[in-house]
C-alpha cells in the first residue's frame, strides 16, 4: 500500500504541475471554460449505464473475465457518445474526446481487478503533460483554437500514449492472474453489467452532477469568482488524489474479501482515510496559500480551497468505502440518498436563494455540508447492513 501510495502520487505529482502552471499560462476565462470542458467530457462515461462497475462485480463474483463483452459493447456506445457531443458542442476534437473517456474507463477498471494500479494512474499524469505543453503553446500563440477544442485535442493525444503504453501490461498483468478469460462477445454479459452496475452508477451519476452544478451556479451567480473557485477545486485536488488512491486500492481489498466484510475491517480504513485527509488538507493549505500569492485575478482562491477541501474532502473520506455497497446490496440506497440530496440542493439554490442574500462562500458550505451529510448515510448504512 505504502508503495502504491507513493508510486501514485509520484505519477499524480505531474498533476499537481499542471494544477500550478496552466493558471499562470492561461487567462482566468480561458482556464476556466478548459475546467468546465473538462468537467463536461467526465460525464460521457456514463453512457455506459454503470456496465464497467457490473464487470467489476463479476470478475469478484465468478472469478471470470468478461473483458471481450465489456470492450466490444463499450466501443459501440462510445461511438454514440461521441457522435451526440460532437453535434452538441459542435465540435469534432470534443466529439473523439468523448470516445477516449469511455474507453479508456474500460481500460482502466481491467488494470485495476488485475492490481496494475500504477498503470491505470498513468492516464492522468499523461494528460497534464499533454495539456501544459498545449497550453504553453496557446500562451505564445503558437495555436490559436478555442478551449473546448484545445482540451479535446490534448486528451485524444493523451488517450493514444496511455493506451499503447498499457497494451503490452495488460497482456501481463492477465496472465499473472488465474482467472477464467472469455474469448468470444456475449450481449448477455453486457445485459448482467448494466444490471449489477446500473444503480451504482446512477449513484456515480448524481455526485457528477452535483459538482457539475456548483460549477453552472458559480458561474450564472458569482461570476467574479469562477476562476477562484476552479482553480481552488483543482488545488483540493491534491487532497482527493490522496483519498482516491486508498479508495482505489479497498475496491479489489472490499472485493476479496466481499464474503467476510465486518465492521471492524472498514473501520479501520475510514481511520486511515481520516488521518490522510487532515494531513493532506494542512499540507494543501500551505501550497495553496503561498500559491495564492504569485496568481492574479483568480478572487477567493485561498478560503474557497479551506472550504472544499475540508467539507468535499471529508465526503471522500467517507466514502472510501463506498464500493462495498456492491456487497451489501446497498447500491439502490446510495443511489437514493444522492439522488435525494441533488434534488433539494437545485430546488433551495433555484427558490430559496434567488430570495435571499447568499454569499459566494456560505453558498459553497452549503453544497460541501449537504453532500458531506449523504456521505455519512450512506456509511453508518452500510455499517447497518453488516449487524
């Protein structure tokens, strides 16, 4: 784990570059229409209907590979995909952008059953360098796209080195693993992912949606702000990277021991997550702080970064144990519970506070609080499902 933690981390650092120099590169408009094509392309993975989680689940469940099915359905979806964003953002770099999500989800989640997680973290670091050399160039004029395409034109250069790079591992990493491998496509395989993994992408689907909205509120709201907070969002980064590697390793933990699940076990990882995120969080304050110092315009970046790191950063704590809803048969629950919490956070935000006077800031521990509170629910659940 420790090796894992600090391999990641190392990788995630190339992250963390980006995350200081596209901002001094780049104007806070420009920076900021980047984050939100950003934000928009992550949703293309949900197309596949939660179909990567249910192969997740299977694998665990028959100790059998049905990565044949999963890539072959995926591909054809991912073609869907791509055609309607093209046609929506009208856009061609967006609309292959869109594929490379999808499939390089799918990638990803064999890599991972097989513990190649060093591997599947590869993607990230590949696309910040990609996107600082694009930017640097946008910076001196040596390109001159808009944003939207200039991010999809880096991520499909990022997917191409990713995915030949893991080519040859995923061939290796199989064989190390006596599983059974399914040689032919099967709709039926397909038919039980979405099955199994519908719910908890639909679960998925609603914190996406849930960032995703703060993002369009900020916007349409504290307009001022949206550099402050995209850029604040991207420093707590530092904070979720950390959270997300352990989530990212209890997922196969959870699955091998998916028959003996106690409470004493997770437990012990929800300490662990806890003690990273305090020392995460003050290590982050201090970059941030001193960062604060160097960019211009971006308003607020420094409190905004005190508020979603702490209040998003203490929801991905809690829920680094999420995957064991697969499990417990809890998916639906988590599905509601967020569902539940998106609904009354777009009502109060589009009724009750056009009403009042709601600050920038009081705003954001409003969203970080409701969904922090959804984290706790479903965690003391799960708890309850194991009695």
């Amino acid at each position: 784990m420790v090796g894992l933690f600090l391999v990641r981390y190392g990788v995630n650092g190339v992250f963390a570059l980006e995350l200081f120099l596209i901002p001094l590169l780049l104007t806070p408009a420009y920076y900021s229409s980047i984050e939100y094509t950003r934000n928009a392309l992550a949703l293309a993975q949900f197309a596949l209907m939660g179909a990567y989680t249910g192969y997740v689940y299977k694998f665990y469940q028959d100790r059998t590979d049905h990565f044949v099915s999963l890539l072959i359905g995926s591909s054809v979806v991912a073609v869907v995909t791509g055609i309607s964003y093209g046609i929506i953002f009208k856009s061609v770099p967006l609309a292959v952008a869109a594929i490379c999500i999808i499939l390089s989800v799918v990638i990803e989640k064999r890599l991972q059953i097989y513990r190649c997680f060093v591997y599947a973290s590869l993607f990230r670091a590949i696309s910040s360098i990609v996107l600082i050399v694009v930017a640097y160039c946008a910076s001196r004029s040596f390109i001159n796209l808009p944003a939207a395409d200039l991010y999809g034109y880096a991520l499909i250069t990022s997917f191409l080195l990713w995915s030949g790079f893991c080519f040859k591992t995923l061939k290796v990493c199989s064989l190390e693993y006596q599983v059974e491998k399914e040689s032919r496509f099967h709709w039926e395989s397909v038919w039980v992912f979405i099955k199994k993994g519908f719910i908890v992408n639909l679960a998925t689907q609603f914190l996406s949606y849930y960032l995703f909205y703060d993002r369009f509120f900020v916007t349409n709201r504290y307009s001022n702000y949206i550099g402050g907070y995209s850029l604040a969002f991207n420093v707590s980064q530092l904070v979720f990277v950390g959270l997300n590697t352990i989530s990212f390793v209890y997922l196969s933990d959870i699955g091998d021991m998916a028959n003996d699940l106690n409470k004493r076990f997770l437990t012990r990882k929800l300490v662990a997550a806890g003690i990273l995120l305090t020392c995460l969080y003050i290590l982050g304050a201090i970059a941030c702080f001193v960062y604060s110092c160097y960019v211009k315009n971006y308003f607020g970046l420094f409190n905004s970064y005190l508020v979603i790191a702490s209040l998003f950063g203490a929801y991905y704590a809690v829920s680094v144990i999420s995957s064991a809803v697969l499990f417990t048969n809890t998916s639906n629950h988590l599905a509601i519970i967020l569902g539940i919490v998106l609904l009354i956070k777009i009502g109060i935000s589009k009724l009750i506070l056009p009403l009042i006077a709601v600050g920038y800031f009081q705003y954001l521990v409003f969203s970080g609080a409701m969904l922090l509170a959804a984290g706790i629910v479903t965690t003391v659940y799960i708890f309850k499902k194991l009695e």
